[in-house]
C-alpha cells in the first residue's frame, strides 16, 4: 500500500491537470483579490468552491475512469493486491491534494490579500470536508458511469458549468435571478459555498446545509459504489 | 452461452495453446481459470486451488498478461516492476527482469514512450514480478512486426526452460506451432480438437499440395500413388495433390523413372489447414 502510495503521488505531480486544479483557483484568488474591497466575505468562499468542485468534478472522475479504460484495475485484480484499493489511495490523495489547495488559498487570502478569516476552525473544517464529500461522490458517479475518461472529462465539464453558475461562482449570488439563486443553494456546490460563505460572514453554517451537504456525500457515493464497473 | 463442455488439462512446465477465432471462447475460459470470472457451472482447479475461492492463495502463484490493457503513460518502467514486486509476498528481483526482459536501457523511460515490443516485454516481466509458477499470456505478439514477434517467442521459450507453465492465448497459428508443446482449438465454445500442434495437423489430415518443374523423362502414373488426388500438369509445370505421406511416393516414383525435376516445393501442412477444416472457415 506505501508503495502504491507513493507511486501514484509521483503520477499526480506528473500530471498537468493536477496542478490546473491547484493553480485556477489560485489564479483567480490573486486576480480578483487585488480589487475587492476589505471585509470581503464572497471571494475565499468562491476560491474554494472552485478547487473542491474541480478536484471532485474533472481530476478525480477523469483518472479512475481512465485507470479502468486502460485495464490497469483489471490487470491489478490479477495481483494478490484488489483495485479497490487503488480507488481508496486516489482518493485519499485527491482529498489531501484539495485540502492542501483550500490551505494554501486560506493561507494567502490571510497574508497577502489581508482578507478576514473566520476564527470557527473546526467548523471550516467540518464544513470543508462535508463538501468535499459531496463532490467528491458527484465525481466517484462520473467514474461509475463514463465508459472512458474521456467520457468522463465530458461530463465532468457539463456539470460543472451549470453546477457553477448554480453555485453562484460564475456571478454573486444576490444578481442572480431569485429562483434560481435560491435552487443553487441547495445543489452540492452551492451548499458548499453558502456555509463557507456564512462562516465568513461569521455566523454558523445553516444545519440544514450541512445537512444536505451530507445527504449528497451519502446518497451519491452510494450510488457510485452500486453502478461502479471494474472493467 | 460462452462456453459448453470445454475440458482440458495442462501438464506442468508445458506451454499449452489456445487458439480460436475471435468470439470463440478461448478468453472467457482463460478468464474463468485465472479467476477474474466466475463460471456458472463446471468445476476449475490451478495448482489444485480454486480460482475464486482460493483467489489470494492463487494470484500470489499465477502471473498474468492481459490482452489490449495499458499502464499510465506517466509510470516509468522501474517503477511499474517495483509496484508489482510490492504486490507480492515473494517476488523476484526485478532487476534480474530488466536484464533478462532487455529492459535495461529503458528503466527510466515512461510507459508512454515505450513501442510496441517494450512494451509487451514489460508486460511479461510483470507477469512474471511474482515468480509465479503458472503465466497466462493473452495474445502476446498481436500489433507486433515480425522481428519483435520471434524476439517474443525466443523469450517464451526461456520462460518454460526455467519451469514456469505457459499457457498461451493466440490467434496465430505459427505462433502456436513454434511454441506450444500442445494446443486446444476452440469454436463456438467447445474445444474441437486438443493434440500437439503436429498431431493436429496430422490428425485433419488436410490436403496439401507439392509443385515441380519437368526437366528431362516423362511424367508416369503419379495419379496412381496412394495419397494422391490429382495431378494438374500446365505445360512442364506439376502440381500434385494429396494427403498423408503422398509427396514421399511421388519423389520415389520419380527418382525410379529417372525424371529429373527443378524447382520441387513441397507445402508444409500447417495449423492453418487443420484449423480450416475443423471450424469450416478460414482464420480471421
């Protein structure tokens, strides 16, 4: 298992798109960061939203969709070692690679853009993770579903462009039509991003957010565990 | 239903052959013994083991190289062999692997580099990562030019010369000839027939045909011989057909008329006629 580890975090760092996921955000944090206003509470909330969304929607769907389109967890279910433990260490890795790129947003919105941090931590994290978890079971279903990464970059880009604007990281929130504002927040990304926003603007995140954020990581890996095909 | 009635058993240390035309079978049931497909009924036993319920025993026994499956691009080839070394309790030195696979030169190349052969010659060596003592090699020299394909076929042979069984899925009737020690045809399912290559192919016992040129004599009763089925002569041009050990009685009755012959080519009875005659249709 250390060893598959290790291997399979030389792949992620010799992949482009790995370090896509980490730099957009990023990008964005510093472009925008330099005209917003002091006190802003939109745009960290935003950034982050943006890695969890592109981690769970593109990175992780695209490469074990393509592991099984290559053979390669057939080929490993020849071995005394199952796939299925492939799987947990890609997911795992995804999860520290998002984590380390929600770090480093926060870190540099702290530091170099002067933003106000929560103080809450725990409940960042908690809320971080719960999102995580959502996008992550939305991307575990594209894998389940897309016969080729191709397939399964496909639908992550048609997912995330709706699911974005629906989230409310294409525009604010509050120039959004109403309706449609209001369905967004209750959509995996825009659940995501309006507790984070809500801890911002330090309140705590609405449990029925959180709740729902939950229901999404639960419901939809289970779903990508029941359709899951190994070849 | 895949297949029906398929029996067969492989002698430790041989290199068995299964050969097929596409949808025949020879997949499935090789799929069903390494264990990656649970066969409805029947019974399978590797190394006396049952491939599902003794998977973890048996994959640390068995090497496999599966047809039409990749590596990431970006996995160095000395990092695929270390992986798979890892995968295993007690696996060969991978080292000793690159040597012997040639991969030498190649240890710091990525899979996506790689042509064709290396790539196959990867591929093996990772069948082989866990000093198996059974390898199932699924069409091994598909997509491979000729030169790559006998380098491949000399290192099968050194597989078997250390005691690994080879079993060998193929769809190249010469492949099969130059390798296996015996072979079972598959079609539609069933095994048609299962000999040594050469017994299959005496076995059909198909038509063949030898051609001379004739220089000086005259042509006697060649039609009479046993074996022959006809003769047709095109000015000097001869081309007699028949079955069994005929060329040998026409070459004897020639020698004894004293006719003097050029250019005598005698077809070699191949797989490919026995298989044709077993399946009714041509390979591929």
């Amino acid at each position: 298992m250390g060893k598959l580890a290790v291997v399979e975090v030389k792949l992620l760092a010799r992949e482009p798109g790995a370090i896509f996921t980490l730099l957009i955000p990023l990008f964005i944090l510093l472009a925008f960061g330099s005209s917003i206003e002091p006190g802003d509470t939109v745009l960290l909330p935003m950034a982050l939203a943006i890695a969890v969304g592109l981690v769970g929607l593109y990175l992780l769907p695209t490469t074990l969709a393509t592991y099984r389109e290559r053979g390669i967890l057939r080929r490993m279910s020849t071995t005394p070692v199952r796939p299925a433990n492939l799987l947990a260490v890609q997911v795992i890795l995804q999860l520290v690679l998002t984590l380390t790129t929600g770090a480093l947003l926060i870190a540099i919105a702290g530091t170099v853009l002067n933003a106000d941090l929560p103080t809450a931590v725990g409940q960042i994290a908690v809320t971080f993770l719960l999102g995580t978890g959502a996008m992550f079971a939305v991307g575990l279903l594209i894998a389940a579903l897309a016969r080729s990464g191709r397939t399964a970059n496909g639908l992550g880009v048609l997912l995330y462009f709706p699911m974005a604007y629906l989230a409310g990281l294409m525009q604010p929130t509050d120039q959004m039509p109403k309706l449609l504002a209001r369905v967004g927040e209750y959509t995996p990304l825009g659940a995501f991003r309006q507790s984070m926003h809500q801890l911002w603007t330090d309140t705590t995140p609405s449990p029925v957010l959180l709740a729902v954020l939950a229901a999404y990581a639960v419901a939809i890996s289970a779903a990508a565990a029941r359709f899951f095909r190994w070849e | 239903m895949v297949l029906d009635g398929v029996s067969f058993s492989v002698e430790e240390g041989e290199i068995f052959g299964i050969l097929g035309p596409n949808g025949a079978g020879k997949t499935t049931a090789v799929e069903c013994v390494e264990g990656l497909r649970r066969p409805d009924g029947g019974s399978i036993r590797v190394l006396g083991l049952d491939p599902i319920e003794n998977r973890g025993t048996l994959c640390e026994q068995t090497g496999v190289q599966l047809q039409d499956t990749q590596l990431p691009d970006n996995l160095k080839v000395w990092e695929a062999l270390d992986l798979y070394a890892s995968f295993y309790a007690k696996p060969c030195d991978w080292r000793e692997l690159l040597q012997q696979w040639g991969l030498e030169d190649k240890r710091d190349a990525r899979f996506g580099k790689l042509s064709g052969g290396q790539r196959q010659r990867l591929f093996i060596a990772l069948a082989l990562v866990g000093d198996p003592r059974v390898v199932f090699l699924d069409e091994l020299t598909t997509g491979l030019d000729p030169q790559a394909r006998r380098a491949t076929w000399s290192l099968i042979k050194q597989i078997r010369a250390t005691g690994v069984t080879v079993v060998l899925v193929s769809h190249y009737m010469d492949e099969v000839e130059e390798l296996c020690d015996r072979a079972a045809i598959f079609d539609q399912g069933r095994i048609v027939t299962l000999d040594t290559p050469s017994g299959i192919v005496a076995e059909i016992d198909a038509e063949y045909e030898m051609r001379f040129t004739l220089i000086a004599g005259d042509l006697a009763d060649v039609a009479g011989l046993p074996g022959v089925v006809r003769v047709t002569r095109n000015g000097d041009y001869i081309v007699v057909t028949g079955r069994g050990d005929f060329a040998t009685a026409v070459t004897a009755q020639l020698a004894r008329d004293h006719v003097l012959v050029s250019d005598l080519r005698i077809d070699r009875r191949t797989l490919d006629d026995a298989f044709i005659a077993l399946t009714g249709q041509p390979f591929d």
